[in-house]
C-alpha cells in the first residue's frame, strides 16, 4: 500500500493522522532561540499562548532534507512506494526539502513528492483523500495521476482580523493588494497558484462568517469539506452550524491551525477549506 | 577578554555565504528597487559586485585577512554595477582600509573596519541621501561599534551589525518619500543586510542551509500601500542609459573627472585611486562619457543599459506581483480624505467632482477612455449623474457597468466589493449587492432660510439628509440634527458607523461625536477624515 507523508502545515490532527496511516513532518517554530516542533513540542495552544507573552516575535524554518531521508528509509521499509505531499512551495522550502530528502534515499521504494500548491486545510484535505485512495489499493501512478487532478479543486477561504502576521512573515503574496487600506476590514484570502491571494473584504467577522458560509454553498459538488480555527473554538462551533445543511459531518474535518500555520496568520482566523468532488 | 581570531580564509567564506544568500534574494530585491530610478536591477548589480569580488580570491588560499581583504576590493571595484553596485564596492574598500596590515582580525577589529567603511562609502557619492543604502550601512557599523565594547567576538559584531541594519531597513521608507510612496523599502539597503546576513549565517555554522532556505526581505516598519506598479506608470519619462566603466590610466584625479562628468549625467559617482577610478553614471549620452574618458586613458568592464527598457521590465514585473485584473474601475469624489481612502483601497480612477459632484459626461467619457482596460466600473457618487454615466456607454467602445452609487458611501462600500476572481458581470452583481446595504446621512448647513416638508429651516441650521433624498432633521447644532438623524435612520441595527467629517469641521469635534453615537449604540463607530466640501459630515449606516 502507498505510504503517505506530509508536512505539519497540513493541520492535519495526530488522531486524524494515525487513523489514516499518514507520516506528518513538522516543521519549526522559534521564539528567539528557543525551537519547537510543529505540534510535536507545542501545541496549539501553547503557541498563542506563548505568542502573548514572548516579546520575540516568533519565525518559522521548514524541515530538513535529512529529516525526509530519515522518514522515506524507515517507510520504505514497510512498502515499496511513498507519496509525499508538502505545503505549497511558495509558501516554504519544505518542497524543495523533500526533494532533496528522496534524492538522499538509496532504496528501490518509488518516492513521489508533490507540492500541494496550498496550505493548511485545503492541504489536509489533498492527504485524506490521497490516503483514502491509497487505502483502497491505488498503487502510486494511479494516486499521482488523481491528486495532481485534484489540486485545482482544493480551495481554502480564510477570514483574517489583520493581515499584519502574514505581512510580517513575507508571505502575503497577491493579497498584498489588501494591504495599507484606511478602513478597517476583515480580509478573506484564498490560494491560487500556490500564493495568497486577496478574495474579500468584509467589513466584520459576522459578514466575514457568512463569506464563508456562501463560500461553500458556490461549489456544486464537494466531496469534504475542512474547517478551522485558531484561537475562537466558539466561532468554529458557529461556522459548524450553519454548515450543517451543506456538507454532511461525516464529510466535515475539524483542526486548528497549527503553531507554524498560526505564526503567519495570527490568532483570530477562521477557515473553511473545500475539496470539490474528484 | 580572549577571542578567537579571523583570518582571511574567514573573511572570504563570509561573503561568499553572504553572496550565496544574495543570489537566493536579488530577484526580490530587483523587484523593490524603485531609487533613485525604478530599474530594476539592484539585486543583480549587487550580485554582480559580489561575484567579481568573490572571483578575485576564488583560487587564492590566501589567508592573510588585509590581502583577501584587499582582493574583494579590487574585484568589487572592477565588477561595480550601478549605484548599489559601486557603493558595494566602495564599502569593500573601506572595509580593507580598516583591515590595512592586519593577518588576523576579531569582532572589534572588524567593527572598525565597518565604520571605515561607512565612512568611504558616504564619502563616494556626491550626494548622498538617508533612508538608502548608506544609511543601513551606517546603523549597522553604529550597533558593530556599540556590540564592540562588551564583546570582541566577531560573529557577536556581525549579528549586532545585522540586526542593526535589518532595523534599518524597515525604516527607510520613514526616511525617503520616494519609498513610502511606492510602498516598498530600500532595496539597496536591503541587499547590504543580506550580505551581513549570510556572513552571519556562515560564522554560525549554518550556511549550507541557504541553499533550501525561501529569501526573505525585510518588512517595512509600517504596512504601506504596495502601489510600485500603479505610481510609477505615471512617471514615464526617457531615463538615459546606465553607464559604468573602469578607468586605468596614470595620475587619475577623480575629483577632476567627477567635474568632468558632473553636466553628462545623473547620480554620478566617481571613486578609486590614481591608477584605477571606477565611474557610473545615468546620462542620454553614453558615447560623450565614454569619449571623455578615453581621453584619460584605458576603459574596462564597460556596461551600458538602456534605462527605459529595464522601466518597461520593471513595471511588468511590478504587475505580475499583483493580482491580475483586467477591470479598471472610475469614480467621482470630492475630498482629499476619501482620494486618500479610495487610492488605498486598491487601483481606481477618480474624477475630481468639486463642489457639486457633478463632472460632465465629457468628463466621464474621458476618464473611461484613458483607463488601463476594456473593461471598465463606473462608480458614479451621485443619483444626479447616473444618468450621465448611462450616456457614456453609448459612447464608448469599451464594456462598461455603471454601479448606480448615489453618495460616496455607497461608492466605497462597492469597491470594497470588488472582487479580484470575479470577471465584469460577477463585480457588477457583486458591487450592487453590496450598495444594498449601505444608508448614507449627509449633514450640511442651510444657505438660506427655507421650508422643507413642512418645516421651518433656518439660515445656518445643521440638516440631514437620508439617501440623497429625505431630509431628516435640523437643528442648531450638529450633534442634535445628526443624533435625530441617526435615530430616524435605524442605527440601532447597525453594524459599523462610518463617520466621514468635511473640510469645515474639526477632527476633534468628530471624534466627539463618535464618542457620543459609540456610547449610545452597539455598532462600531470609525472617523475618517473625508475633507469633503459641503458636507460638513457624511455618515454610513452598514
């Protein structure tokens, strides 16, 4: 059966993540000196905690080549063929990482790595389906094929209450168009071509609730649907709701952002993240 | 206190770390690189430098750090591009000043090293100008000179001198208005902390990382309004070509050749020695420099570039870091407050409406014609002009949707419709869905004594009107005929109250107000300085 690996930015949870025999890499957050891997030595909450009192404002380094090697030879191990799927490049290193990881693998396992060209639950969303599929006896061309077909139907809308952790972080990408407006908004981005890209901007979390709510309603056909928050479970617990009527909830993935995702966001989004029928 | 010393293998792997980071960032830099001309090419010419530099100590196992010291000078001095470019190389040159006879070096040597070589590199250029490149340099040998007293180890003086210059940078838009204006920071500035920044990364150990590390440029201080592409189409002016070129001859004075060339051209800096004297300058005509210079003796490393052709790439590249639109939306406002709003809202076309709001269809015609795209939103402010704006998509070619905005409120509530994925048809519905829910007061001063639904108005009175068309109350004072208003008008369920004040009222007396409605009312009250004439306070209701 195909191993499938992925990188912490997937937000995908440990429990979710065991169930379905995914490998997840973290990657690093750090205040100052001080180093944690991704939901491994700080959770979620951990984070934002910490981020209130650190007077470090935190960054983030991608995983190493070496650490990818070290997972890909214990993997093949147990099959002969690996399906790595990471954060969009454009986004971190970590892609290139990866590649560089399989390159320093000597082993007759067949490794694919793909980048996700997104990020967060749209990404979760790609590894469950492709794990899916792998459980139900894909070899690795046929999952190739199907989640490089899948990545333009993997969308994810993200209300933000400030644009500044992203802007800090380098990673604002086309939703720099957002940036610098005198009036106070709450922006919904999306991903497109592996970047940020400017959506919306509502002019409150409530307008920003419904956004993502009619979101979803626009797609036709949704095979999962994944929502997320970082800080605000109540509001999570809201979206869930009003989803409801949608996408039936055991079609719906709850996470929160994690440690690393949550540094270049902050501490009040709310995502919703669909994957339309394959 | 005992450290270990640096030699000159150090100083080399140093900057070939720092070069290698570089490289990694010089499209990010190229892509900033707006001052003094918006060529587009800092990051390269900084590259450039860098190479030639690190070219001349490549094969060498040179370890006496003066001698390595002096050889990047030279290949800086010899591989100089542009302006960054030669103030790089002239940094080099100071830097081996300041190392002058020494083997070894630690972080205290290497702090005097970078305060000599600030001082070369301001030294250089005729006239130099903060928030550049200069003034990272500057910050970063101030903070190498202050780490130097407690501390003379040199990867303490780098990280110091780093940091100190990554502040720096984010800075500089604060210091030169060129910058802010274009919304980005230095870029000269920003590839002199890259460099500091990979040495720093070598002397820690870590520089194999950089070749999967994602570059990464500093962030300006504030969030400012990317708009490079959109300010500086409106700059086209020829720009000349930029032209560098190293001198060898004998007895060269380059005071005397910087005189020279001082009338051929711009942003002209002249520096070397006797022997060898590097120039750049931007001038219309390269031949006459080149000729001049002949005339003193050998020329070497010649590069001439066209400016303009490297504007064009320039701001092709400026559009590709936006999101791709082909829709220009026009609007008509009065108020340098809301030009100000509007402009940071995203790219729009705004005709100036004066007084009564009121630009002919000529006027709308124009605006619609000169816009970037075919397809164009005409948001148009005023319910006396819907019409007019009708008029004009008979008369133009181009697609065009008018979104019938009655007031500026509406107007703005509509462009912060606009969606980036959505074509013309999409923003029309979406645009007009969102004026839907916009009331707007408009409060104003009676001219003359009058009746209006019955009511007694006198000269002077505060009135307010609903939707451009129900006159809702009045009253001696403002706050009274705007309270009135807000109740008449549904306030209560409002979410957000949008306080814009004209030109004849005062910030502090709206922020009052605001105060006064915030108490009375659950939705979020926000003021802007709108600088309206006539309307001594527009308010909107969402």
């Amino acid at each position: 059966m195909v191993k499938v690996v992925t990188d912490s930015c997937s937000d995908i949870t440990p429990q979710l993540a065991r169930e379905l025999g995914i490998t997840v890499v973290p990657l690093y957050v750090q205040f100052g000196s001080e180093t944690y891997r991704d939901n491994v030595d700080l959770s979620t909450e951990e984070f934002y905690q910490k981020l209130k009192t650190s007077n470090v404002h935190p960054t983030t380094a991608t995983a190493s080549p070496a650490h990818f090697a070290q997972i890909f030879t214990e993997l093949a191990e147990e099959t002969t063929e690996i399906m790595a799927i990471t954060l969009s490049e454009k986004f971190s290193a970590i892609y290139a990482a990866a590649l560089q990881g399989k390159a320093m693998v000597k082993t007759d396992c067949r490794i694919e790595v793909i980048d996700s060209r997104a990020g967060a639950g749209a990404q979760m969303l790609l590894v469950i389906a492709a794990a899916k599929m792998a459980q139900s006896g894909a070899n690795l061309d046929q999952l190739t094929d199907r989640i490089k077909r899948a990545i333009p139907k993997a969308h994810i809308r993200m209300a933000f209450d400030t644009l500044e952790y992203l802007r800090r972080g380098g990673r604002v990408g086309k939703a720099q168009a957002f940036l610098g407006g005198l009036l106070k908004v709450n922006p919904v981005l999306g991903i497109k071509d592996g970047e940020a890209f400017p959506i919306a901007r509502c002019r409150n979390r409530a307008q920003a609730v419904d956004f993502l709510v009619d979101s979803v309603r626009g797609f036709a056909r949704i095979e999962a649907v994944a929502i997320e928050d970082a800080t605000t479970p109540e509001d999570l617990e809201l979206l869930a709701q009003r989803l409801k009527d949608v996408v039936p909830a055991e079609r719906t993935y709850r996470s929160k952002v994690s440690p690393v995702v949550g540094a270049h966001v902050g501490p009040h989004v709310l995502a919703v993240s669909i994957l339309e029928a394959l | 206190m005992k450290t270990d010393l640096a030699d000159g293998k150090t100083l080399k792997e140093m900057f070939a770390s720092g070069t290698a980071w570089l490289e990694k960032s010089a499209p990010d830099i190229n892509a900033i690189n707006v001052f003094p001309v918006p060529d587009g090419d800092t990051g390269t010419n900084m590259l450039l430098t860098m190479q030639f530099a690190l070219q001349e100590v490549k094969s060498s196992s040179d370890s006496h750090a003066s001698s390595v010291a002096k050889s990047l000078a030279h290949g800086a001095l010899m591989g100089a591009r542009g302006n960054s470019g030669v103030i790089l190389s002239q940094f080099f040159r100071g830097l081996a000043k300041g190392l002058e006879g020494k083997a070894n070096f630690d972080g205290a040597d290497f702090a005097r090293a970078l305060a000599g070589a600030a001082q070369t590199a301001y030294k250089g250029v005729a006239s130099p100008v903060e928030g550049t490149i200069l003034t990272v340099l500057k910050d970063a040998s101030k903070a190498a000179k202050e780490a130097a007293k407690d501390n003379h180890a040199l990867i303490a003086i780098v990280a110091a001198a780093a940091k100190s210059a990554e502040e720096s940078v984010a800075r500089t838009p604060g210091l030169l208005p060129a910058l802010r204006d274009a919304g980005v920071v230095d870029a000269g500035g920003q590839g002199l902390y890259i460099l500091l920044d990979g040495a720093l990364q070598f002397l820690k150990g870590e520089s194999h990382k950089i070749q999967y590390r994602r570059p990464r440029l500093v962030v300006a201080e504030k969030e400012l309004i990317p708009r490079a592409a959109q300010r500086l189409t409106h700059l086209e002016m020829p720009h000349g070509y930029c032209t560098n070129f190293v001198l060898e001859g004998q007895n060269l004075d380059s005071a005397r050749i910087d005189k020279g060339l001082k009338k051929r051209g711009q942003s002209l800096i002249v520096t070397g020695d006797d022997t060898l004297v590097r120039v750049h300058i931007h001038s219309f005509k390269p031949g006459e420099v080149l000729q001049y210079a002949m005339k003193l003796g050998k020329l070497h490393e010649i590069a001439i570039n066209n400016m303009d052709d490297q504007y064009a790439d320039f701001i092709k590249m400026q559009r590709e870091r936006m999101p791709q639109v082909d829709i220009a939306v026009v609007t008509v406002a009065s108020g340098e407050g809301f030009f100000e709003l509007l402009n940071s809202l995203g790219n729009i076309i705004i005709i100036p409406g004066g007084q009564t709001m009121n630009p002919s269809v000529h006027e709308l015609l124009q605006a619609v014609e000169s816009a970037p795209s075919d397809n164009i939103i005409l948001l148009p402010n005023n319910k006396n002009i819907v019409s007019a704006a009708g008029q004009v998509r008979s008369l133009t070619t181009k697609k065009l949707k008018v979104i019938p905005t009655r007031n500026i409120p509406q107007g703005i509530a509509a462009f912060l419709a606009f969606g980036y994925d959505l074509n013309l048809e999409q923003n029309a519905r979406a645009m007009e869905k969102a004026i839907g829910r916009v009331k707007a007061i408009e409060v104003t001063r009676a001219i003359r004594t009058t009746r209006l639904d019955g009511l007694e108005i006198k000269k002077g009175q505060f009135i307010a009107i609903l939707n451009d068309e129900d006159f809702i109350s009045r009253a001696d004072k403002a706050e009274e005929a705007i309270f009135e208003a807000l109740g008449k008008a549904g306030a209560d369920k409002a979410a957000i109250i949008t306080i814009y004040y004209g030109m004849e009222t005062k910030g502090a007396e709206a922020q009052q107000m605001a105060k006064g409605i915030r108490d009375q009312y659950n939705a979020e009250v926000e003021v802007i300085q709108g600088g309206q004439p006539h309307y001594h306070y527009v308010i909107s209701l969402e």
